[in-house]
C-alpha cells in the first residue's frame, strides 16, 4: 500500500468521526412548545326568549248534564242533537201526575186554612171591641185570650199550607226541562214515554260561541309571559289555518302528576268552526321578565357529579358550577357566580383542567 492510498483512508476516516460527533451536539437553548389557542366570548345580558308549541284541548265555555228533579215520565221532547237553543227555552217536558195531585191539595188546603184563619181573627177582633166598650164584664179576659191563642194558631197553620204549596209549585216547575244558557245540544238522550229520575241525564248542552283553550305549560315556562296576550293556535282539522286565542287565566299552582301549570285562553268561536273537544297546538312565544345570562350550548360541560362552564380570570382557567334555565332561540339560559363581561370559552370541556393557560382568543 502507498504512502498516498493511507493518506486517502485516514482522511475518510476523519471525516466519518467529525460527523459523528457533529451530530452529538446540541443546540445551546432548547425551544418551548407552543401554546394551544381557545375560542372565548365575553358574557352579556340578554333576553331569554323562546317559541313553544304546546299540546292543548279545546273545551265549551259553559257545559251542563240536564236532568229531572222528579220522578216520572218523559212526556214529549222539543230538541234534537245539533239544535241551537237559547236560554229558558223549554226542551222537554215530564210527566208526573202525584205532583200535579199534591199540588192541587195544596192549593185546596190553602183555601180552607185561610178561612179558618179568617173566621178565628174575626171572632177574636169582635171579642176585643166588646172588651172595650162601657160596660164592664161583658167579655172575660180569660175568653178574649184564648180567642188570641186560636187566632194565632190558625194563622201559624195558614202560613205553613201556603208554603207547602208554594214548594210543590216550584216541583211542578221541574216538570218543565229548560236551557241554562244560550247553547247548542250536544246529546239527546231521552225519548217520550221513558221513566226518567234525577239520576237520568236527559240532555248535554254546551255555550260553543266562545271556547276555553286550555294548555299544560312545562314548569320550566311558568314564570314567564308570552311576548304577547293574543296567541295563535292551529287544530288537525284545518292544517293550513291559524285561530287566535286571548291568555285569560293561570291556574297558580303546578300539578305534581306532570309538573306544569294549567292556562287558561279564550278563543272566538261565533262561527261555529272549532270544535270542543278538538286537539289543539299553541304557539308561544315566551320571554323572561328582565335580562339573563344566555351561552351556546357547547359553553356548558356536564359530568356525572357537576354541571360547568370555564371561565378565564387572570389568564387560567377556572371551572364554575352553573344551573341550566330555559332553552332559548339563542341559547341556554344559565344561573350561577357569574357576571356579565366575564370570559368564557366557547367550547368547554373536562379536559382543560382548572389553572391551566392557553392563548385565549376572543370569537369574532
């Protein structure tokens, strides 16, 4: 081997070392990694509003069972099913002779109690002015008290036939079946000739021209009002028309069976194209009396031990228990230690541990 070809291998044998310890070394400051960035918003008031469809029923603004007070006998009936009756209308009516019998006693008994008041009175008013006349001893006072005493009775006895008369005329009254109110009749359900009670319906009526729209709103929604009094509803019978209904009246208390409280709107109804009875749909749209806290959905973290959102202060995070309210168009409704114009993440998670940095980045 020549003195050249050793020279051509040390030298490759250098440079292969010089490599190697070159790659040995290490930059003289190591570099941190970089921080991860986060979507925040800043809270502020709002208010809470929401559009609602609730199931609702329709009901007759006044309904009544129409029976007999007496026992007897339907003697004829004036309605059908579907006729429109006006108040104090007669509808049926009912036959029943020992009324009419006792009434009449009455009436006779009336008659011969009140003579024999008139006689006694009578008698006793000629005895008084004997009495006071001149001559004394011509009535004795013991005769003119007990003429008194009869006069008294009879009267007594009088009064007591005039009211019993007075009673079995208001029975024969019930004879004649009359509407409470100005209606439509919903059922018939006697025929002339049937035995008929007080424990036999005999019509069902209902006052149609306005309707009770009743709806069982979530307790959730309680507390709130609709953006406005006049709501609108819709009924399966006409899929493509709304009706209007006016809120009347709230029942105040929650049903715990369901957890909602009964309300109550009143709906026009003249023209007889709703039905009671009828499903119905309303549409609410609700509003919260004063301004609230509302955040995007995924603002909140749920856990099988809390309810959170993240919040930033003094550049860490940190969680705060929060209490979910209403559901709006816009968001969730959110109660807790918060205060409009704190920084919350948009996105929450379990994952971003309390005391932990990021680059926060407000959403645009």
């Amino acid at each position: 081997m020549t003195i050249n070809n050793m020279r051509h291998i040390w030298s490759i044998i250098t440079i292969i070392l010089l490599a190697a310890c070159g790659g040995e070394k290490k930059p003289a400051g190591q570099s941190k990694p970089a921080q991860d960035t986060v979507l925040v918003f800043l809270l502020k008031t709002e208010t809470a509003r929401k559009t609602v469809e609730l199931p609702a029923e329709l009901k007759p603004f006044e309904q009544a069972d129409l029976y007999s007070k007496v026992q007897g006998f339907v003697k004829t009936v004036n309605v059908e099913m579907g006729d429109h009756i006006r108040k104090g209308q007669t509808l049926a009516v009912i036959e029943a002779p020992e009324v009419n019998s006792r009434l009449a006693e009455s009436e006779a008994a009336i008659q011969s109690e009140k003579a024999k008041w008139n006689s006694s009175k009578d008698h006793y008013e000629r005895l008084y002015r004997a009495s006071q006349a001149k001559t004394p001893g011509i009535v004795a006072p013991a005769d003119l008290e007990r003429q008194r005493q009869q006069m008294l009775a009879d009267s007594a006895t009088f009064l007591a036939a005039a009211k019993q008369a007075q009673s079995y005329k208001a029975v024969s009254g019930y004879l004649h079946i009359t509407a409470p109110f100005d209606g439509i009749v919903t059922a018939r359900l006697a025929d002339p000739g049937a035995m008929t009670g007080p424990g036999t319906v005999l019509f069902t009526v209902q006052n149609n021209s306005t309707l009770r729209l009743r709806a069982a709103v979530p307790e959730i929604y309680v507390s709130t009002m609709p953006d406005i009094r006049e709501i609108s509803f819709r009924v399966d019978a006409y899929p493509t028309r709304q009706f209007a209904a006016k809120l009347m009246r709230k029942s105040g208390a929650i049903d715990p069976a369901t957890r909602t409280e009964l309300w109550e709107f009143i709906a026009d109804n003249r023209d007889q194209s709703l039905k009671a009875g009828a499903f119905a749909y309303v549409k609410l749209g609700m509003s919260r009396e004063g301004l609230s806290l509302i955040v995007p959905p995924t603002a909140i973290v749920t856990t099988q031990e809390r309810k959170f959102i993240i919040r930033v202060k003094y550049g860490k995070a940190q969680w705060v228990d929060v209490r979910q309210g209403m559901t709006t168009d816009k968001g969730i409704e959110i109660f807790g230690d918060i205060q409009p114009g704190d920084t919350i993440l948009v996105k929450g998670t379990d994952e971003r541990k309390p005391e932990t940095t990021a680059v926060w980045k407000i959403k645009s």
